[in-house]
C-alpha cells in the first residue's frame, strides 16, 4: 500500500514531514542548507564569503582643483577610503551551530584588499588629470619601496611651456618628463643673442677701469725705476766705484815702480797721489780736478786744480792742498770724516814723497758758495799765518747736497818714499 502525500495525509502528515527535516541524517548538507528558508531550529543566519566579482566596487574619490581629494558627501556618511588610508575589513561573524548539527567546515579567508590608488598629477593649465603622469607615479612609488633595487625616476612638474622647455634642453619631445629641473628654471637655459651681447658687454672693462689699470700700471713702473736706481746709486755704484778707484791706484804704483818720469802738469781725470785716513780706513788715489764723471764717480777724490778753483799742490812751501770727494754713493770715501779729531793723521803719497798732516778743526756746515775756506788761510779753520796746510771737503747731510763740511789739517811732516813708510802708516 503506497503512502500518502502530505496534502493528503492532513495535518498529521504535514507535521511529520518537518520532524523528518529536523534530522540531521535528512539534512544533505549538515548546518547549510541550500536554502535560507530552511535551516536548522536556533541556527544563526551565516554570512556567505563575496568573490572579487560580487565584491562592490569603491566609490569613486573627487579632487578639487588643486588635486587633493575631498570628502564631497560630508562627515554623516563617515570615514570614505582613500588612496592614502585602504578600506579596512569587515569583521565576520561565524554562525553558532545548532544543538543538533555537526561541525561546520572552515570559511575561506576573504582576498586581500587592492592596493590604494596613486594620487593623480595635476595639470597647472588644463586642470586634467594625466594617466602617463598617475602611471609613472604609481611605478616610482612602487620601486622607493623597501627592497626595491632602483630609484625612481624624477617626474616632470608644471605646465604645457615647461614641458616644452625642459624637451629642447632634452632635445626630444617626451624628454621633458624625465627632466627633473623645476618649472622656471633659467640655469642651464640657453642665452639668446640679445642677452650673449648684453653679457659680453657686461664682461668687457669701462674706459675708467681701462684708465684706473693704465695709470696704474705706470704707477708700479715707475716704482719699479725708482726701486732700480736707489738700489743702483746705494750698491752697485759703490761697487763699481771701488772697482775702478782700485784699478787706478795699481796704474798708479805700477808707473811709480817703473820710473816713468813725473810730469809738470796733470791732465783732468790724470791721477798723480795716493791718500791715507789711518782712522777711516780709506785709502783712495787723488786725480786732478773735481769732475764728476772723470774722477769723483770713479771712487777717486779729486783736487781742485786750475780749471774749478786753483789751490796748492803738496809739495809746494806754502799753500791750501784742497781736495774733493762723495759723503754717499760711488765709493764714498769721505763718509766718516765728521769722526776725525784732532791730531788724527792724514797722509798723501807722492811718487818719491810721503806728507803727513795732523786734523786740526772742523766746519760741520757751510754753503757751497762759501770758497773762503780754500783760501791759502782757510777762513775759519783756526789758522792765523801762511802755511802749508789741507782741506778736505764733502756734501752734507748725509744722502744730500745742501750743504757742505770742511776738515782742516796741518803739515807736521815731509819723509821720503826711500826712507820708507812714515809711522802713521806703519801703526
């Protein structure tokens, strides 16, 4: 006898069909029916896991214009996802299993979330969002991050004209994303032909910098002259004037030893005596006259002979012998004759004679007008008769020719070469 179907059976029958439901052996399968109408008595309802597909897409972010995102809903609808902060999970909720039903399988792990957008580069003159730019970004970002093994590239900024700039100094069309030198920058900028002018200009002296360098320049060399010529007349003259004074005394003493005859006269510049200062230390041969350039820049003193102011020679019975010679420069052999005193020798060698004078005064300064001080008797040394007598002259002070000193000395001795050598010589 077969069965009957429940709208048959009644009430009875209805009920007895739902009990069959709550067996856990009638269940095909255990705590998840197919349908969510029929589940077990106390079950929870279970949330069922979305696929990517099912998955609702994120709302999409708005910018303003500067390129940042905004919130255009307001804070009631709460916190919205950004680039910056992903969307976090929600928590799930696991089913409590019926009194009845057996162990639930393990729900699957949901997928993890996408990565957050990159934020979008901003055109300055169209206010356009630029894909090559938001790709490029998103790679940079992606390659700064830890582990990576390069730097990022540096991306363009600014507008459509600092594109095309930073292309020409590229020289391609799309260098100038790749350029990392900042809108406006006019360092490495080309110069065009007004301003390579205007700069050479800039560069090339005025004529007052001419000027100031020219005069200048004759400024050092005429420093320089100077320095040369002091250098000349305090050191090298005195070397040459040695050099030559010495030369004439050996031509000197070589005649005198070979006999040539003594003349009556001397020519100007011709030497005929040799003069010794013991006390100075000078020994200098004397010429005639008082020439610059012929005898007293030769190192030599000279005598005032006929063609200056015509004075004694030393072997004359009465007389002035006045002589000549540089305080400073070209040998200077008068220098130190303001040291003398009185009773110092002074000595002249002939060629068959020597005289010996002793210092008796001094004059420390006179004009050079003043020729009375190579009078017979010299005016103002202290001598009161005729005699035969010495005067030594010489410029003062010191490096000048304002003035002049006078020594005066008196003859105290006549000896002759073959007696030999007299004894202010021989101390």
């Amino acid at each position: 006898m077969t069965a009957l179907r429940p709208e048959q059976d009644g009430a009875g029958g209805f009920e007895e069909a739902v009990r069959r439901l709550d067996d856990p052996l009638n269940d095909p399968l255990p705590g998840r029916h197919p349908s969510p109408w029929f589940r077990a008595a106390g079950a929870e309802p279970q949330e069922q896991p979305q696929t990517a597909a099912e998955r609702p897409e994120p709302e999409p972010e708005w910018y303003d214009p500067e390129g940042y995102a905004q919130d255009w809903y307001g804070a009631q609808q709460g916190p919205r996802p950004t680039a910056q902060t992903p969307p976090q999970a929600q928590p799930h909720t696991q089913p409590q299993p019926h009194a009845h039903a057996q162990p639930q399988a393990p729900t699957p792990t949901p997928a993890p979330a996408p990565p957050p957008a990159p934020s979008l580069a901003r055109d300055d003159e169209t206010v356009a969002l630029r894909t090559a730019d938001t790709r490029r970004i998103a790679e940079a970002g992606q390659e700064s991050a830890p582990g990576s093994a390069r730097e990022p590239e540096p991306v363009a900024t600014g507008g459509r004209a600092a594109r095309r700039k930073a292309a020409k100094r590229g020289g391609g069309r799309h260098a100038g994303a790749a350029a990392a030198t900042p809108a406006g920058s006019d360092d490495d900028r080309p110069l065009s032909r007004v301003e390579a002018r205007r700069a050479a200009k800039a560069r090339k002296p005025s004529a007052g910098v001419i000027a100031s360098r020219a005069i200048g320049e004759v400024f050092i060399s005429i420093g320089v002259l100077m320095l040369l010529f002091v250098t000349y007349q305090l050191w090298w003259s005195n070397i040459r004037a040695h050099s030559l004074a010495g030369n004439a005394r050996h031509h000197l003493e070589d005649d005198w030893a070979s006999g040539k005859g003594k003349p009556d006269t001397f020519q100007p510049g011709q030497g005929f005596a040799i003069l010794y200062i013991p006390r100075l230390d000078v020994v200098v041969p004397i010429a005639e006259g008082i020439s610059k350039p012929k005898v007293l820049d030769k190192g030599m003193v000279g005598h005032y002979g006929k063609d200056s102011i015509p004075t004694a020679m030393p072997d004359a019975k009465q007389g002035n012998f006045a002589i000549a010679g540089h305080r400073n420069t070209h040998g200077e052999p008068f220098r130190y004759i303001n040291r003398l005193e009185p009773g110092d020798p002074i000595v002249v060698e002939t060629q068959d004679t020597y005289y010996v004078y002793k210092m008796a005064s001094i004059l420390p300064q006179t004009p050079p007008s003043n020729t009375t001080v190579l009078n017979p008797i010299p005016a103002g040394s202290g001598f009161t008769k005729a005699g035969r007598y010495i005067t030594l002259t010489t410029c003062t002070p010191e490096f000048t020719s304002t003035y002049r000193m006078i020594v005066w000395g008196k003859m105290v001795e006549e000896r002759p070469r073959s007696k030999g050598k007299p004894d202010a010589l021989v101390e």
